[in-house]
C-alpha cells in the first residue's frame, strides 16, 4: 500500500473513531478504515466533532451533520488533514489540532443556523389587553425598549391604545452603542464591535435608534406626544406600573456567535423572516454565560464623550419633555472597560460548543 494510500486509510479510520465518539488526537491515531464517503470530511469539521466529543458528545445524526456541513465566511476552504494526499494547490494540510478556535466556530455556526431555521418562529402567545392601560410606544434604546416591551406585553400592557405617546429611552452613550451592537447581532447581523464602531466614528454620526434628538424629532412631525426618559428609575411611574424588571444584557459572547449565525442564517432565508427568527427563536433560547457584554475601548471614548454632549446640548434646548439630567448621557470614567472589550474566539466557540452538545437549548425557555 503506498503512503498516500494509508494515509487515506487511516484517516478514514479516525472519522470513524470521532463518529463513534472518540477523542484521539489525528497526530496520535493510527488506526484504519474503509472509505464510508466520496471526499473527506475537512480538518475543521473532525476537529470540532472531536472538541464536541471532548465536551460530552454529540448522537450520531448530529455527528454526521458537523462532519458535511459547509464553513460559511471569507476564512480558509475546508483543509486537508496532514500526512493524506492532497491537491498542490490551495491551502496546505493541516494538524488540525493547531486550527484556531475561529475555523472551527464557521461550522459551528453553519449547523446552529440550520437549527434555528428548522425551529421556526413560535407562534406568538395572545395576551388580553386591558383596556385601562396608558398606551406608549418605545423607541430609543433598543435593547432597553425591547425589554419593557416584551415585560409589558406579557401583561396586557402592549404598545398602542387610546391616548399613545412615545417615550424615547436612553442612558449613558457607551452603554447604548454596545445595546444597539448587541441588538442587531439578534435582529439582522452587524459587523464586529470594534468594526461596527469605527464604521461609526468615521462617519462621524451615531446609529439612528440612540440619536434621541433625531428620534424625538421624528415623532414629533407626525404629532405624537414625545417624552425623553434617561432616569429609568422613574420609567415605572411613566408607563403606571409598580416597577420593571432590569433588563438582560446577553454577554459578548453571545452577542457574537449570535452575529455569526445571523450571517448564516441570511443565506437560508428571507431578510424578514431572518429577523424574526433571530428575534423571536435564537434570543430566548440563548444560553446565560458569565461574559459581561461588550464595553468601549479606550480609543473610542473620545468622539463617544463629544457626541453625548452635543445630545446631551440637544436635548436641552429642544423644548419637550426629558425626565433625568441630559448629563447622564456622557459616559463616567468609571466606566472605562477593565476586561476585554470584545470576546476571544475560544469563548465564543465554548459556547457553540455548549449550544450544540446541549440539545435542550432547543426548548423555549
């Protein structure tokens, strides 16, 4: 048997190791096997069935899909496993034990993405409105807006009615950057933190849901009562409940595989349903991990520190209503980030990782 030919045998012996479950390394296998396959599975996708193994497991359908399923994304082709025959050209064979964690989260994703479309978005539970209510729409902050308005929601308290009013929610800058960041990795997708932020200090502009100025303004040309609320101690009172619980904020690591799947799923289906699906299907069955979110680097806090206080000056002379002090909006320097700003590649493929060993993620929580 030639060399290229064993070399083949025994990898097709460690595809059959990983799908039984096992957890040698590829440099340390010797083992062989039959073809069970036209090609090989790629270096990337035996080495996340083996980190899955090494997590606890996956059943063998599960198995089957990590080993055929695409990398989606601008990183490397599916790579060959080093000691097997290859092509001269393209990329080289690989230990795949040396892969970093971001080409093993690719296929992570791809299989997640699938997961979600095949999940569907529920069917949305019928609360009776109680007719008494204050209407108020929310706007602002979105991740704060989504918050208060799912919480009401569930409580007969929808958005709308007799008598609506907009309350524009904001805080702090930094804070509503990373909310309005990590929102759109659950609606739509965004580029990174740190990309989608300097796409935004080169503009020299803010994201228009937290440009509370532009956001009030747009309410008021269509003759709506507009109220700013940047205390949100006082918001309570504003909507007539007791109190609102704090808002969850899911961590950086979160926020991005849930960017990546986005991607993904995007290729898969219509950009509405993609919304929908992210929203409404991903986000509340995310798992809670002990990453904090995103914070802003210390390079950004600049033109962040200018730009809240020209809202801040906004806000002042623009005659309607602000509950709090317009000078909240501007970040403290208490504030500056003491971890990370943005999460590495390992926590995030950790949670994938987590997602996809973890089957009951799946269940609505």
């Amino acid at each position: 048997m030639s060399s290229s030919q064993g070399g083949s045998a025994r990898a097709w012996g460690w595809v059959a190791h990983l799908r039984a479950g096992g957890t040698t390394p590829w440099l340390e296998w010797s083992g062989e096997a039959q073809p069970t396959a036209r090609v090989l599975p790629g270096a990337q996708q035996l080495e996340l069935l083996r980190t899955l193994n090494l997590a606890g497991g996956i059943d063998a359908a599960l198995a089957d899909r990590v080993l055929t399923a695409a990398a989606p994304g601008r990183g490397k082709p599916d790579l060959a496993l080093v000691g097997v025959a290859s092509s001269p050209y393209g990329p080289q064979p690989v230990d795949p034990s040396l892969l970093p964690a971001d080409e093993l989260i690719r296929v992570a994703t791809s299989v997640l993405a699938e997961d979600v479309v095949a999940l569907g978005v529920p069917t949305p539970v019928r609360h009776l409105r109680r007719v008494w209510h204050r209407g108020a729409r929310l706007a602002g902050d979105p991740l704060e807006a989504a918050h208060v308005r799912d919480h009401l929601t569930g409580r007969g308290r929808p958005p709308g009615g007799p008598g609506t009013r907009t309350l524009v929610l904001g805080g702090p800058l930094d804070q509503m950057l990373a909310d309005v960041w990590t929102r759109r990795c659950f609606e739509r997708g965004s580029g990174g933190w740190l990309e989608w932020l300097r796409f935004w200090q080169q503009r020299g502009d803010l994201p228009p849901r937290i440009d509370l100025a532009a956001v009030a303004d747009r309410h008021l040309a269509r003759h709506v009562q507009v109220t700013v609320v940047l205390d949100r101690a006082r918001l309570p009172s504003l909507l007539g409940v007791r109190r609102l619980p704090p808002p969850v904020r899911p961590g950086a690591d979160a926020a991005e595989l849930s960017r990546r799947i986005a991607t993904v799923v995007g290729l898969l289906v219509p950009p509405d349903e993609r919304a929908d699906l992210m929203t409404h299907t991903l986000l509340p069955r995310m798992p809670v991990t002990g990453t904090p979110p995103v914070t802003l680097p210390a390079e950004h806090r600049g033109w962040v520190h200018a730009a809240a206080e020209r809202m801040a000056r906004q806000l002042r002379r623009a005659g309607y209503p602000v509950v709090g002090d317009p000078a909240s909006l501007v970040p403290t320097e208490s504030a500056a980030p003491a971890a990370p700003t943005a999460p590495s590649g390992q926590l995030v493929l950790d949670l994938a990782v987590r997602m996809l060993v973890e089957a009951h993620w799946k269940e609505t929580t």
